[in-house]
C-alpha cells in the first residue's frame, strides 16, 4: 500500500461564503469522509482556516524570522487534505475523483516519499 496526499486548493474567496452557502459541500465531504473511513483507507484529513491565519517561521539564515501570513503570495492555498493508504497512484486517483466531486474543488494527488 501507498499513502497519497490529496489536496484541495480552493480560491481564498471560498471563506467569505455564508455557512449555508457552503453546506452541501460540508455534508457531501462528511459522507465521502466515512466513506472512505468504512473502506479502511482513511489515514487522516482536515480542513484548514484561511491562509491569513498562517504564521510562517524561516529558520534558514542567522536569524529567525516569523511572518505573520502565508509563505506565498497566492491567490489559492492548501485549503484541506486527504491522506489515503491505496495500492496504487490509479487507486488514489479514483479516490481524488470522489474527492473532488464531495467538496466540489479539484483535488492534487502526490505520492510521499519513500513510499
């Protein structure tokens, strides 16, 4: 078995909708969420607040710099993630469809390393 990331990038936009605006994609991806759960390939997920929220800490230099915001000026950033335990990247992509049809974004599928 192989673990994927599959993530959803959504335009920063998306946050400004009212929660009833939002609703159906919510319910739809806590369906598609146990489904996956039920068929023992769910090994986490999440949604993320907007990417203003971020604080980015670059420890890289003599000093220490932490920036309140994202790293990247974007206008789409991670905005949730799936991590899948599948046999194969044709298994994840089937998984990300789904995905991708629950919350109604596209969805990124990447391998991790050494997997």
């Amino acid at each position: 078995m192989t673990q994927y990331l599959l993530s959803v990038h959504p335009d920063q936009s998306v946050y400004d909708l009212p929660d009833e605006e939002k609703q159906e994609s919510w319910d739809a991806t806590g369906v598609f969420n146990e489904e996956i759960q039920a068929e023992g390939i769910w090994v986490f997920a999440n949604g993320l607040t907007r990417a203003s929220d971020a604080t980015t800490v670059d420890a890289t230099g003599s000093e220490v710099v932490v920036t309140d915001g994202p790293f990247a000026e974007a206008k789409e950033h991670l905005g949730g993630f799936w991590i899948i335990d599948v046999p194969d990247l044709d298994a994840a992509l089937a998984v990300a469809e789904r995905a991708s049809k629950a919350c109604g974004e596209a969805v990124e599928v990447r391998p991790f390393e050494g997997e």
